[in-house]
C-alpha cells in the first residue's frame, strides 16, 4: 500500500530524525537517491549529459544542488539556474562548484539557454510548504524546459503538496522523487497529473511517522487480500445477496449496467426490483426480479439504488423504503439527488455515496470546478455532512469515511468517462457490500477493479458493457496475483 503524510506530519518526523544524525546527513540521503533517480531517467549515460537545476531558495534546492554535484563527478555538465542567489543552500553551491559545475542567476538570458540546452532539468524550485502558483522568472523557466526530462524534487513546484490543489502555473514533470513517504497531492488530481512516474526515496523517516496515514492507495496485493473468496461451505445465500433498484421506462439501460456489475463483485445472487426486469432476465437470466416495492423482494444483505431511477413517486417510495432498511446501502445517481439527509444521518447500518464531481456539487451547495479544484477536501466534507462513506468519483476515485485516511483509487483512467459506466460501478460495490465488506473496503476494491477492467480494453474507446465483462478476467488476474 502507498501511504501519504501531511507536510506537518513530515515536517515534525524530519525535525525528530535529524536530531539524531549528523548536521547534513539527512539532505545527503536526499541527494543520493534523487541523483541516482536522474541517472536512471537519463539511461546510465550521465557522461557528457547536459542537466540544468532550477533552484529555489529551500531545502528542495539544496537537494538539487547536492544531487547536481554527484552528476558532475559522474561526468555530466550541469548548471544551476539559482532564483533566489543570495539564498541559495551555502553547502550545496559550494559542492556543485567543487564538482565542476557552474550557477548562472535566473534572471539573466544564461540561465534560459542552460535549460534549453538541458537533457534533462530538476525542479528544485519550491518544497512541500510552498503554496500558489509559479511566479516569474520561474515560469521562463519552466517553459524552456519543454522538450527535456523533468524530475521535480519531492514534488512538482507549484501544486499543494496536502492537497492535490493546483492554483495556477506548475511544473509538469516526467517523474517525482519523493523523500520518506508520498504526500497526498502526489496521489490526488490534479496535481497527480503533474507528477509523473513516481519513485520515494527511504531516507529513515520511518520510524516517526504515525501507524495512521491521511491518504492511502491500496495496490494489487492489498485488493487481492480483500476480495471475498467462497470458502468450502458457501452457497450462494451465504456468500451474500445483492439488491438493485435501479432503472425506469426511460432508463432501462442502466438496470442491465449496475446487474451486470454487481454479478461480477462476488456476492452469491443479485436481486433485481424495478420495471426494467424483462430487459435484465434477457441479458443475465439468473438475476433474482420483481417489480417491487424493496421491502417485498426479499432478503438482502445489500442495496444498491439509484441509477436510472428517475424522481417520480415510486423512485421516492423506494429510496425510502430502501434507507429505512437495516443492511448497507449505497445510493448513486438519481438517488443521490432524492436523497433526505436527515433519513441519511439516522441510519445505524451503514450508507456508501458514490457521487461524481457535479452530483458532490449539489449536495455540498458548491459548484462543480469547486469540487473537481479540491477533490481531497470535498470527499471529506461529503462524509463528514451525512456520517457515510463517500465515493467521490473521477479522474482520482476518493473514498472518505471521516476521521481515517482517505483512500486513493490509483487505477482509474480517462476512457470511463462514458455513459453507463458508474452504474457498473455501483452494482460491483454494492455486490462487495453484499459479500461481507466494509463500505470504504467495498468502495476501494469496486473502484481498483473498475479502473483496472477498463484499462484492459487497451486505450480505445469502451462501453461499459464491456467493462462489466472484463471484470470476469480481472478478478481471476487479481486473485492470482
């Protein structure tokens, strides 16, 4: 699992780790694994390779200067381009000069041509506690910079390092090379799509950070541990059963899409209650149907609801009779926006959201840019407003619980933004609801199973459909490890 800590969290590991080493030693650490990055991105042929520093006047740069004069030694030209001359890190110039290398001032032409020459250029510009866009000359810079490899120094200068937040110009790196842990803007867009390939440096900070991170993004053998697996003696009302209100005459469509989901989340049979049954038993002649109401389908130990539901009379009654249950339930799409918050809060079971960015929106009073600007924050407020667990879907799928570290979806990709595809979605995790999972387990497996199903189908078009059937496949991929 990749876990992120604030920048005050990592300030106060730092300030403990260093009283115990030697002055320096912590930034030579630092230095060490972010030269050997650049010499890995540059193919081992750093003799004769032309690499330009920008440095600001923080540790990040000092960072970069030591690490530039470790490139020298190996044979590479390097330049410094300082922002800030007069508080450029003492130690740091001085070892890049011993090393052969040279510093030009930012605001002179020289230092536009070293980056425009550059084979590859570090980021050093600004730490995790800087906050706002670039300002200039730094934007020069960053702009000649185009064509060269990038490598931002713990992260690109310019995003929020607690936040994802990006407030106006920023580096756009090929990679990050971050120390001691991941911060949460690294994982989170939009600054996750500034970041690049990312590769954390273990500088010893371990030891002082807290057990609890305050971002997470489960990987491939964290989800394998979770799914639920049929044991010896299951049948299928034991392995779970799901329940799906979902669709109308004008929708049927997304009935098929969120059953079609949820027979791939591993609970034992999905009950389907709605007007679009003819359309599901033609499609998955298994499915369990009625034409309703919720509370006369039968046992369930899940509901979905939601998706394609329309806001008549018999949508309301349902969500209704739905929320008044005493299993877990998740409510997307059309239910999100019939959604009594009150009904909401009182529940004792347990209550997943799955909103993306413009239903967030509405029921935060925010408008759509606000959410998509400050995803970590609005999943938080979502969660922390109704006492659920909230998914909030897009380019970075979040999930929020309140006080514990929320998780980061690192698999989702840009094609399952298509019609029907967060329908899938929610039958899948409504199925893992089913199957015995916590709403922030189910909500983190259904969401790494959805972006890695899609990213399957290749980089094409895909329709959602599709996605629910590349489920199959990926689930066994997983289990196998």
């Amino acid at each position: 699992m990749r876990t992120a800590h604030s920048v005050d969290t990592v300030r106060a590991a730092e300030r403990a780790l260093m009283a115990e080493l030697p002055e320096g030693a912590l930034m030579q650490r630092a230095a060490a694994g972010l030269a050997a990055a650049c010499a890995d991105l540059l193919g081992r042929r750093v003799y004769g390779a032309r690499v330009a520093l920008l440095v600001g006047s923080g540790d990040n740069g000092g960072d970069a200067l030591y690490a530039g004069a470790r490139l020298a030694r190996r044979g590479a030209g390097v330049t410094a381009v300082l922002l800030s001359p007069d508080r450029a890190h003492t130690g740091g110039l001085r070892a890049l000069r011993n090393a052969g290398g040279r510093a030009v001032t930012a605001g002179e032409g020289e230092g536009v041509r070293a980056v425009r020459r550059a084979d590859l250029v570090v980021d050093g510009i600004v730490g995790i506690g800087g906050k706002g866009a670039l300002r200039e000359p730094a934007q020069e810079l960053v702009a000649a910079a185009e064509g060269a490899l990038i490598v931002a120094v713990d992260l690109p200068s310019g995003v929020d390092a607690g936040t994802g937040e990006v407030p106006g110009a920023a580096v756009r790196a090929d990679a990050t090379v971050t120390f001691g842990t991941y911060k949460p803007g690294l994982l989170i867009d939009p600054a996750r799509e500034h970041a690049g390939a990312l590769r954390l440096v273990d500088i010893g900070l371990g030891p002082w950070l807290p057990s609890e991170p305050d971002a997470e993004a489960l990987q491939h053998a964290d989800v394998a541990g979770l799914l639920p697996l049929p044991e010896a003696e299951s049948d299928k009302y034991r392995r779970g059963v799901v329940g799906i209100v979902a669709g109308s005459a004008r929708y049927p469509g997304a009935a098929v899409l969120a059953v079609a989901g949820a027979l791939s989340g591993g609970a034992g049979a999905v009950r389907y209650v709605g007007p679009a049954a003819d359309a599901v038993i033609a499609r998955f002649p298994e499915t369990l149907v009625t034409a309703g109401p919720p509370g006369k389908a039968g046992r369930v130990q899940a509901w979905v609801i939601g998706p394609g539901l329309g806001d008549g009379a018999e949508a309301r009654q349902a969500l209704v009779d739905v929320l008044s249950s005493d299993v877990p339930v998740l409510v997307d799409a059309d239910g999100l926006r019939l959604l009594d918050p009150q009904a909401v809060r009182a529940r004792r079971a347990a209550t997943l959201l799955t909103p993306h960015a413009g239903e967030a929106a509405a029921l935060l009073g925010l408008s759509r840019e606000e959410v998509e600007a400050s995803r970590l924050s609005s999943v938080r407020a979502l969660a922390d407003r109704f006492g659920v667990t909230a998914l909030l879907k897009g380019s970075t799928t979040l999930v929020a619980d309140g006080a514990r570290a929320v998780r980061v979806n690192p698999t989702g990709t840009p094609w399952l933004a298509t019609a029907g595809s967060g329908d899938v979605l929610s039958g899948l995790t409504g199925s893992l609801l089913a199957a015995g999972l916590s709403a922030r387990d189910a909500a983190s497996v259904g969401a790494y199973l959805h972006g890695l199903a899609a990213r399957g189908l290749g980089d094409a078009p895909i329709t959602s459909l599709g996605v629910a059937e590349e489920l199959r496949r990926v689930w066994r991929d997983v289990v196998a490890g």
